[in-house]
C-alpha cells in the first residue's frame, strides 16, 4: 500500500490552540462566540466579520468561513486579509480554482507577500500544476519559514515533483522547527518509510499519534509500520481497530486488524476476520491480497485459489 498518497494531505487539519487563516498565517484566533458577539455590535467594520471568519476556520466551518469573508470584501472591496480568507476557505472547500482567483486578486493587493505566495503555490499544488506552484511556494518558505501551511506544501512539492532527498531535509526541519505540529512528524515519517527507515518512521509516527490522538491517518500508517517490522502486532491490531471505528471507509483498516490478528499467530480467527471484512467490503483488493497470502501462509490451497481467482476478475473488471 502506498501511504506517500497521505503526504499531500497538508491542508486540513487544524491544531486545538492555533488556526491557519488567510493566507496561512498563524494567528490565535478569536473564540467563535465573541467573535459573532463582535459582529453583532460592528456590522459595518470590515476586521470584525474578517475576525469571525477566522474564528468559523477554527471551528472547521469552513463554508461558514467563505460566508463572512465575503461580507468583509463587500464592505471593503480592497481588504487584503478578506481575499486571504476566502482563498484559504475555497481551498478547504475543495476549491483550488476559487483559491486561485482569490490569491491573484491578494498578489494584486500586496505582490510580495509571502502568505499570499503561499495560498497562491498550495492551490496550484492542489491543481496538480507541481512545476508552477513550486516556485510559488519555494519564495515564500524563503520570505518566511514560520508558514508552516506552505512549507509542508513545499515538502509535498518537492516528493511529487521526485526530489526526494530534498523532501525528506526539508521535512526533518519542519519536525525540528514544529516540534509540536502533528503533521509535521507524519509528514516525515512518511518519508523515512519511503527511504526504507522503518524505525525512525516509526518513532515519527508514534510523535504524530502523541500530538493528536484524531490524525488517524497517522495511526493507520503507525499500525502499517509495525506489522512491517512484524513488532507489536497487538498495538497494530487496537490502531487499527480504532481508525475503523471513527472512519470505516472501505474496510483497509478493519483489514488490516484482522490481519494483525493472523501474523500474531491466530491464523483461523484473522482469515475468518478477513473474509467478514471482504464480505461487507467485496471491492477491497487488498483485504484479498491478504486473505491470498494468509491462506497460503495456513496451507489452505482451496482459499487461496478461491482469492486467487477473485483478484484476477477485479483485475479484469479495472477499466483498461
């Protein structure tokens, strides 16, 4: 399983004291109550619905968020923090072409600013446009290294555009720099596991996990990371079981339980796991990638073709 797709997801999550607001900047943002309180009283002050939107950022209101920047960009159509804002919330709406716009119309405003480079490089990143964004996002980690939206950006920049070496260096920093920044570690410690470096993914992803028991990619990958090393399967076994409980998706973690169960030796009870999983979820190859290898593994022939044969339809059915 490639769990480098994970290093792009630099963008949405966010810490319990600070917010990134517009233009990535990192502000300890307004408590939600006082800041609607605020606007009740201002209704006409640009700042105070800006303040508000940051405050609905926080709260991961993201829709919200767009919402009273746009009320600030009515009542001053030049506000700067107004048009960050609402890149930054298009961008967590999924928006990377509204992000876009709206980090042109800043750059307009103020050409040199590093947040605004960086809204402007993470949305073209978003877009796919590696080679445009990177130097979008290189000149703004230069202006300012404290952007840490922009910089694990750039890390993801530099792993997709194939500058791995530079990726890993440029992540081991931000891990140094954020020490408490969840995403940073994983971000590293994905890199590292990349590299071969299973240990120190493993004490990276452990970090992650510390600072945020919600990231459960990062405990999903923690769980990988020691079945690779076939080490403490029990712990890979709970990680696992917790990332299905909160997001199930298409059963690769409950998959994964179950086969944390078969490697620590209780071989019928993981396989049967294994095939309540690929029952609930039928179109999981990797629940019957090991479902095949776990059958082989027991010696039961008769599974393992059954697995066998039912990778190959899936195989067949991909659209050419």
């Amino acid at each position: 399983m490639n769990r480098l797709l994970a290093v792009s997801l630099v963008l949405g999550v966010l810490t319990a004291t600070w917010s990134v607001v517009g233009c990535g900047k990192r502000v300890v943002s307004p408590d939600l109550e006082a800041a609607q309180a605020r606007v009740r009283r201002q209704p006409s002050t640009p700042d105070a619905w800006v303040s508000l939107g940051e405050a609905y950022l926080k709260a991961h209101r993201h829709n919200d968020a767009f919402i009273a920047y746009r009320r600030a960009l009515r009542i001053d159509e030049h506000s700067f923090d107004a048009l960050c804002g609402l890149g930054e919330a298009s961008l967590r709406l999924g928006d990377a072409y509204g992000a876009l716009e709206w980090a042109e119309r800043a750059l307009q405003r103020k050409p040199n600013d590093p947040g605004a480079l960086g809204l402007r490089g993470r949305a073209r990143l978003a877009m796919g446009r590696i080679n445009q964004g990177l130097p979008d996002l290189e000149r703004a980690a230069g202006l300012d290294h404290s952007l840490l939206e922009t910089r694990l950006a750039l890390v993801s920049a530099y792993h997709a555009s194939r500058q791995s070496d530079r990726a890993l260096s440029q992540a081991a920093k931000l891990a140094t720099q954020f020490p408490e920044e969840a995403r940073a570690h994983y971000l590293y410690a994905a890199l590292l596991e990349a590299k071969g470096r299973l240990p120190e993914a493993e004490r990276e992803y452990r970090e992650a996990v510390r600072l945020d028991g919600k990231l459960n990619s990062a405990k999903f990958a923690l769980a990988l990371a020691l079945i690779h090393q076939n080490k403490r399967l029990d712990e890979a076994r709970r990680l696992a079981i917790e990332v299905d409980a909160v997001e199930p998706g298409d059963g690769t973690a409950a998959g994964l339980a179950a086969w944390a169960l078969f490697l620590s030796g209780k071989q019928e009870e993981g396989l049967r796991e294994l095939a309540l999983v690929h029952r609930k979820h039928p179109g999981n190859r990797q629940v019957v990638v090991w479902i095949k290898s776990g059958a082989l593994q027991a010696g039961n022939t008769e599974l393992a073709e059954a697995a066998a044969k039912t990778l190959q339809a899936m195989s067949a059915a991909r659209p050419q």
